[in-house]
C-alpha cells in the first residue's frame, strides 16, 4: 500500500531520534526478539530463527496526534475490562505530567518507496487474520 500523501505523526521520549527505530540490542528488547510491541518482526521465533538483517523493524506512526498518543500510551491504559467497568465514569489519573513532559511529537512526510500498513483499512484486517501468529 501507498503511504498517506499528508505527514505523519510519532511520539518518542525527548532527546532521542524519533525516527531511528531501537538498535537490535536495545535493554527493551525481550527473549523473543521482539520490543514486545503488537506488529514486531517474531523471525527470532522461527526454526531456525530468521537472521537479523532480515528482520524488520517497525516505526510506529499516526495520521494524527491524538491516534500517535493513543499507540505510545496503550500500555498506560487499563485493562479493557476494567474500562468496559468504568465506561460511564471519566477515568483519572491514566497520564500524568511526567509522562507527557517526558515525550516528544514529530511530523513527517513519508516516502512514497516506504512499505506501509494502513491499520484502519478492512483489507489488512482480513490479510492479519489469516496469518497464525499475528492473528493472535
């Protein structure tokens, strides 16, 4: 798919590249090869594990800043049971001023060679649900 003709939006913490995605041997990185994030590269789960320089990396963005807070900050966000709890009563407290003080938003026009995912379009949708270890 193409990429939106209109910037993109990222947030990151301050001082760091915004647009450099985390180095392989980044402290986040978890013993699935993965940052633990929904659409990471799982090759280092293969038998035998996909080599690194053919694993990709995903930089997260949003065609506007309330969707780029909304991604950075789901895992701040109570569980959805928990929500569906709560749905009629505001909840407090979920980001505090360290948190957002501590982040930074970038715009950015993208390359139209880029490949890019269009997660709200019902095409990818079907296509993640017929593949086994995304559709989880």
């Amino acid at each position: 798919m193409h990429p939106p003709k209109e910037p993109v939006v990222r947030i990151g913490k301050r001082h760091t590249d915004l647009w450099q995605p985390k180095g392989w041997n980044h402290y986040r990185r978890l013993p699935d090869g993965t940052f633990g994030y929904r659409f990471d590269d799982p090759g280092r789960m293969h038998k035998p594990p996909i080599p690194e320089d053919l694993m990709l990396r995903m930089i997260y963005c949003a065609s506007d800043l309330v969707g780029a807070v909304c991604e950075v900050a789901a895992g701040r966000r109570p569980p959805t049971r928990e929500l569906a709890r709560k749905s009629r009563q505001p909840l407090k407290g979920v980001m505090d001023e360290d948190w957002c003080s501590g982040r930074a938003a970038g715009y950015t026009l993208l390359d139209a060679d880029l490949l890019f995912v269009n997660l709200a379009s019902h095409q990818t949708a079907n296509a993640l649900s017929e593949v086994p270890n995304i559709a989880r």
